[in-house]
C-alpha cells in the first residue's frame, strides 16, 4: 500500500511539472510544487481498524501486534507480572 501512494504522489508531482512548463511556455508562473499531506498514513488506518484511538508516532499505539511488530511485548522488552 505505501508503494502505491508513493506512486501516485510521484504521478501527480510529474504532471504538475508538466502543466507548469507549459505554463511557462505562455509567460505564466504556476509557483513551486506543494504536496498536501492531508491524508492519514497506512499506519494510522491499521490503527484505526484495530481499534486503537492513537496516532503511529504515539506510544499508547503500542498495543499487541503492533508491539510486538516494534520489538516490544510481553518477554521482549517489556515485563509483566500479575498481582
């Protein structure tokens, strides 16, 4: 999936390029290239469809697979014991 999005954002930059020299070609200026990132990232949609309330970069995303994809976990970085 990243692969795609990084695909599509290299289409978009490409075609903006394209538009802008042609711009140019009639004595407009279009400005330099802005890309929006407005969109969520995979890693905050996994999140999400996990039920987990947080962002990719917070610690609180850590939970289950996710820590366990990040090296953490219960016997891999992170004790646990039950009072």
């Amino acid at each position: 999936m990243p692969e795609l999005i990084n695909t599509l954002k290299a289409l978009k930059k490409k075609e903006h390029e394209t538009r802008k020299f042609q711009a140019m070609l009639k004595g407009v200026d279009l400005g330099e290239y802005e890309e929006e990132d407005k969109g969520s990232s995979f890693e905050d949609i996994r999140l999400r469809a996990a039920g987990i309330g947080a962002t990719a970069n917070d610690v609180v995303s850590l939970q289950g697979s996710f820590a366990a994809e990040a090296g953490f976990g219960i016997g891999a970085g992170l004790g646990y014991t039950k009072e």
